[in-house]
C-alpha cells in the first residue's frame, strides 16, 4: 500500500482538527506543513464527504473524530487498501504467484492486518 500526499494531508488536517476544535486554514497549512493550495483542494474532498464544515473562515470537524477511521479518509482519497495486487486482477494474465496458495496466502493475510488496524484506528486516537 502507497499513501497518497493527499491522503497524509487530509489525515494531518484531521488530526490537527481534532487538537484544536476549529482552525483557519492557514493554522491549519501552517501547523502541518500543508501547501496552502493543496489543503483548499483536500478540505473541499472531506467537506463534500461530510467530515468537515467550514464556517466564517474557520474549518471544524463535522464527525466526533472517534468516528473517523483512518482506513475511510485513505479509502476517500487513494481507493482500496490493497498491499498487493497481482496482474491476473487487472485482467491481463494469470499472475505467476497465483499459483502459489501459501505465497497468496502470506500476502492476503498482511492485506488483512492492515486494513483492521486502519480500520480500528480513529483520528481521535491519533490526536
């Protein structure tokens, strides 16, 4: 799994929402070393998304930030929490390792562990 800029953007935004209750977003661009251009683009995403309003030029969190998992805001942003993806999904070909159970199996296993600790893991716990 590769984490998006935008995706690290968003779950710092987040976190700091969730320090400070509201924030401008040149606090919150500043605090998280976030380009000031790409955090306008990321809250847009989480205030469409429903997890954040802004108001009179301050932003705040629209969720408690115990509801937030990490694993829906890099699903948001990145798609499917997948380690590995063998080229037989794309459709092209059988992938070679498919025909290994237990290598498969390692690989589905770890895919397994990381979408439960992303899942299990809320903003708030991260704040």
């Amino acid at each position: 799994m590769k984490l998006s800029l935008r995706s690290e953007f968003a779950l710092l935004s987040l976190i700091h929402l969730s320090r400070n209750k509201t924030s401008s977003a040149a606090e919150t661009a500043s605090t998280q070393e976030i380009p000031v251009e790409a955090l306008a683009e990321i809250l847009s995403v989480l205030g469409q998304a429903g997890y954040v309003n802004q108001v009179e030029g301050r932003i705040a969190l629209s969720k408690d930030a115990d509801q937030i998992s990490v694993a829906e805001i890099i699903r948001l942003f990145d798609g499917a929490l997948a380690p590995l993806e063998p080229i037989s999904s794309k459709g092209y070909a059988i992938a070679p390792m498919d025909k290994e159970e237990k290598l498969i199996g390692l690989f589905e296993h770890i895919q397994q562990e990381i979408v439960e600790r992303l899942e299990g893991t809320s903003i708030a716990r991260l704040a």
